[in-house]
C-alpha cells in the first residue's frame, strides 16, 4: 500500500490463502487499473502532443464507478477544449478556400463558449468578417469602375482597421485619381468637339494617361 500511494503501481505476488490471497487479487486489480489509466493519459498526450491528433480520446477503463467516471471525466475536457479549435480550423480552412461565410459557432451544444475559448473564436470571427468587408467593397468598386463604367465610386472604409483599412484608402485613392483624370480628359474632348479649343487638360497625370493629357493638349 505504501508503494502505491508514493505512485508505485506494481502488483504483488498473489501468495497465501483465504482473506490474504482475496485481499491481494482485489489490490493487483487496482493496480491494474491505475496502470491502465494512466497508460492511456500517457498514449493520449503523445498523440496530440507528437502527432497533432486532437481525436484521440481514453479508451474505458475496466471496472465502474469512478474508474470509468475519471475516464470520461478527461475525455469531455479534451472534447471541450479541442472543438473550439477544430471548428476555428474549420472556419479559416473556408478562408483558405475563398469561403467568406463560414463563422466560428461561439457556442458549445447548449452552452457559451467562455475564456480563452471564446477569445479565440471571436478573434477569427472578427479576422473573417473585415476580410468579408474588405474584398466586397474593393469587389464593388472595381465593378462600378471596370464593368459598370461608372466613375466616382468609393469603397466604405467603416469597420475596417489596420492593414485592412489601409488598402482600401489606397483603393479609393487610385478610383478618385482615376475618376478626376478621365473626367477632366472628358471634358476637354468634349470641348473640342463642340469648337471650344480654349480648354486643356490641367489635371496631373502619370504614365499612359500622361501620355493622352499631352496628346489632347497638343491637339488643341
């Protein structure tokens, strides 16, 4: 009994007769199932720990009572704890994917997720939903502009933040110069079409449309 509570979990020789011999078969079985449990804690942590296998749960333990209760006693708080994470792999696979609709459920069966736990599905719910804000805005702009022909458009930069908000600023800056560029080359085209060759093109420009600011200038 001593080497047991000092973690011990050795059987001993079943020897003797009558009370003894039942006394140290009821003891070796305890031993055994104290070796049983914490060979499968052990199996367990070296498969999520090794091989990244978070389905790995204890098998039963012989015996009832508490011996199956400490079972699945572990096995539910690795069910807790793993299926937030699986369904946030879940939702960024999506992601990864193109699949901007998926979110991560913030709640467990019939309960909150909490803590931690809850910290880390909000935090990619919120990553997905700026991603989602972000590629439907830019998407709707450069529709308007390149499909749509319609100049003028901006992409909505609230409830962007950081990176997210930077780009689509840049976006917007690219549309306006774009917009303020064709509609000046615009007008003055019109101009001259009407007899007016009083007008040129003032707006700053770079590259090919440089190139056609001088072209309608020297025209004019």
């Amino acid at each position: 009994m001593t080497a047991a509570r000092d973690g011990d979990f050795t059987k001993v020789p079943e020897t003797g007769h009558g009370m003894v011999a039942e006394l140290t078969a009821v003891y070796n079985q305890i031993m055994d199932r104290s070796v049983h449990f914490t060979t499968e804690v052990r199996r367990v942590r070296r498969e999520l720990v090794r091989h990244g296998r978070l389905d790995e749960r204890l098998s039963a333990s012989p015996g009832q009572g508490l011996w199956t209760s400490r079972v699945n006693d572990v096995n539910q708080l690795l069910d807790a704890l793993v299926a937030p994470a699986a369904n946030a792999t879940r939702v960024l696979d999506a992601v990864a994917g193109g699949d901007l609709t998926q979110r991560v459920d913030l709640h467990d069966g019939t309960r909150e997720l909490r803590g931690d736990l809850r910290r880390l599905g909000r935090a990619v719910n919120r990553m997905v939903d700026q991603l989602s804000l972000f590629t439907g805005e830019v998407t709707r702009v450069a529709r308007e502009v390149g499909t749509e022909g319609r100049l003028g458009g901006r992409a909505k930069v609230q409830g962007l933040s950081g990176s997210w908000r930077d780009v689509t600023e840049a976006v917007n800056t690219m549309a306006s110069r774009l917009t303020a560029q064709v509609r000046d080359i615009a007008a003055v085209t019109t101009a001259v079409a009407r007899g007016d060759l009083t007008r040129t093109v003032t707006v700053e420009a770079t590259g090919e449309l440089l190139e056609l600011k001088l072209t309608v200038n020297t025209m004019v």
